[in-house]
C-alpha cells in the first residue's frame, strides 16, 4: 500500500510510477478541499519524473503547487504544519 497517515511511499516502477503519481495529484486538491498542495521530494533519481507527474495533476486539478524542493520527511512535516 502506497497511502500512509502524512505521506505516500513505494518502490518506483512497481508500486508508484508517474501514471500514478498524475492521478494522486489531480485528485489530492478535491480530496483535501484545498486550493494548494505543499510538495518536496528527495535526491532518488525517480524523484523528478513523480513530481513532474504528480505537480502536472495537481495544476490539472486547479490547485497550485508550493515547491518545497528537496526535503526530508520531517521537512515536509514542519511546513505542512505551518500552513
């Protein structure tokens, strides 16, 4: 399972691939109810390409993309929090 409480996780190419990551994005802003959607990544060469698919959804979607870069999870954590 990919969906965990504050993040999604997987092995790229099997459990996550950047179809996948489309469609979380397109349908993360209708399911949060939001209008802006924080994401970070980190230094795995699958990175780019997933936040390519999933940003590209999320503007798809109407929602902005708040680039928080090259993060750790606890990174991520702390901004979403601040909010």
């Amino acid at each position: 399972m990919i969906f965990h409480a504050y993040d999604i996780r997987g092995i790229y190419g099997d459990d996550l691939t950047p179809e996948i990551a489309h469609r979380i994005g397109w349908f993360l802003p209708r399911l949060l109810e939001t209008r802006a959607v924080l994401v970070g990544r980190d230094a795995r060469l699958s990175s780019p390409a997933l936040f390519e698919a999933l940003t590209r959804g999320i503007t798809e979607a109407g929602a902005d993309v708040h680039d928080l870069g090259l993060a750790t999870t606890p990174m991520v954590y702390w901004f979403t929090g601040r909010g």
